[in-house]
C-alpha cells in the first residue's frame, strides 16, 4: 500500500521521551498516513508504551535483533519505496505543529528524490530552551546541491527529525554508513543530496533537538576515533562527493575541525577528564597543524566568552560539541 508521508521512529529502550514523541506526530496539522516505531530490542516499557498509544494509531515492528543506531536507521530507510515522503525521527526528539504542513509543500513540485530540513532547537531532558540551530526568518530557500554539499562537508547542523526525504516510491539511493557511530548522519545528508534534485531550507524551527546525559554522543564520547578522528574522516568523504579540496578549502575545514576539536577538549576537561582533553589537542593539532591550531584555539576562547559569558547561553553539562 503507497502512502504520501511515513515517519518512522527508530527506537531502543526509549520509555523516558518517546510519549512525548509519539504526541507530537499525533498533534500535526497535517499527519502522515503512517506512524512505524521500529523497536530495536528494547527491554524496558518502549512496547507498552507504543500499544498504549491512544492519540495516533501506530504500527509496531520489533527487530529480531539490535541492530545498532544505524542499522535500525537502515530500516527505516526500506520504506522508501512505500511512500511519496519518508521522515525519520529520533525517539527523543520532538515536532511542532506545522512541521508536515510547511516542510511538504516546498518538494511538491520535485519530480525526483529531494531533501527540504529546517531549524531545530536544542533542548534539555526537562523540555527546557537551550539554544537555535540558527537565525530564524521564516524564509524558505532552495539550496543548491553543491552548496548544500559544501555546508555539510562543514558539518553544518541538520537535525534528523528536522528532515523530510521525497522519495517518490524508489529506493533510497544511500544508507546510513555502520563504521561511524556517530557522524554517519552527516554523511548520510552529504549523499541524500548528490542524488536530490531539490533541496529546500525552511528558516523556522519546528523540530526539537533533546540534548541529554543519555545522547548515543555523549555515550560515544570516550572515543578519539568517533568523536574527533572522524569528523576529518566526514570532512574528507564529503568533499570527495564535490570532486576533491583546494589548498584554501583545505586550510578552512582544518581550521574548522581544530575548532571543533578545542571545544570538545575544552568540554572535557571542564568534565574533569583532563588526560583525555590532551589526547583530544594532541589529535586535533596533528591534523591542523600548529599555526592553524593556535588560530582556533583563539576563536574557541572567544566564542565561549561571547556565547556563554556575555549572552549566558545555558547549555546541557554533557554536550562537548557546543
């Protein structure tokens, strides 16, 4: 059976946020046709909660395995060929009203597959106001692919459930990469759209990003290679899809991962892992070299003091990336 619009939640052991999640798909303006929470094993109340649902009718599909974030991400992605729209959203996470309404019909006119996103705001585990994912205008733009191929190669922010794939009833034409725990996103975004003939940007924020202790990042977070080491790693495929980097491309995404890195390692060591914070500048200089290093360990001090001395931005303890 074709629908127009699916979302699926992919979910494990998600009994703490995913009501909450459920509710805001069943207070669309414009619902989908199918509401599918793919239950990757959990062993808390995750089913209960889901058969208990009254406001949506949902559809339960339990996995005869974990299959990882990613793998049941992959999932997801085989309704594809079942649906005019796939949306994907993450248990913890939130829409606003007029998500479906206004992201929808800035693909209409797409005849292949395409990509329209928009603005997320950052949230606590409390349903507190952290911060935007950028400046809201209400404005809608199209974003050409090399541009938009350009920004993720930046990793610029995207948020999952803030996304909307027009799939037109074919396969999708990627999957979500299994060796990267916590940026296969990213890369997911940068190939989704080398095949989109739209892409839209919607400068509203009607999705909610949940920051938490229990994010799969911060879960991930002891890793080099997942937390630092591939966000080159996503730099590099990114900008393969645009056809390779330039000696003045190149300097900018080195001094925008040492960047990255510093805050993270600052993070951290805030955290009081102070050997870990090292290890963190160790790999990020090496990679950015020194001057380019120094140059952004300059723009991190002054983005914390701008950002959370003079504006008193609050931000949730265990996010290192920001």
């Amino acid at each position: 059976m074709q629908s127009n619009v699916i979302t699926v939640i992919p979910v494990y052991n998600g009994e703490k946020f995913l009501l909450r999640t459920l509710q805001s798909v069943a207070n669309q303006t414009q619902r989908p046709d199918r509401l599918v929470v793919l239950d990757n094993c959990s062993t808390d109340s995750t089913e209960k909660i889901v058969r208990n649902f009254a406001g949506f009718k949902c559809e339960l599909i339990r996995n005869p395995k974990n299959l990882g974030l990613f793998g049941n991400m992959n999932r997801a992605l085989e309704f594809a060929e079942q649906t005019r729209y796939l949306h994907i959203l993450c248990a913890d996470d939130l829409i606003t009203p007029k998500f479906f309404e206004t992201l929808i019909p800035a693909l209409e006119n797409c005849a292949g597959f395409g990509l329209a996103f928009c603005l997320d705001e950052r949230i606590d585990e409390n349903d507190e106001h952290l911060s935007l994912s950028g400046r809201v205008t209400d404005a809608v733009e199209e974003v050409p692919v090399e541009t938009y191929l350009q920004q993720k190669g930046e990793i610029a922010n995207q948020a999952l459930g803030g996304t909307i794939y027009k799939t037109n009833f074919q396969k999708a034409p990627v999957q979500f990469r299994l060796d990267m725990p916590i940026l296969a996103d990213v890369v997911f975004y940068a190939e989704w759209g080398a095949h989109c003939k739209k892409i839209v940007k919607v400068n509203a924020a009607l999705a909610q990003y949940r920051w938490h202790g229990t994010n799969t990042s911060c879960e991930l977070m002891p890793g080099i290679q997942p937390l630092v080491l591939d966000e080159w790693k996503t730099m590099q495929l990114v900008e393969a899809l645009r056809g390779g980097t330039g000696f003045v491309r190149g300097c900018k995404l080195k001094g925008l991962f040492g960047v990255r890195s510093g805050i993270k390692a600052r993070r951290i060591r805030q955290l009081g892992n102070k050997k870990y914070s090292r290890e963190i500048v160790a790999a990020g200089r090496k990679i950015s070299g020194l001057p380019l290093w120094l140059a952004a360990q300059c723009v991190v001090h002054a983005r914390e003091l701008l950002v959370y001395g003079i504006l008193r931005r609050r931000r949730q303890p265990q996010n290192v990336f920001g």
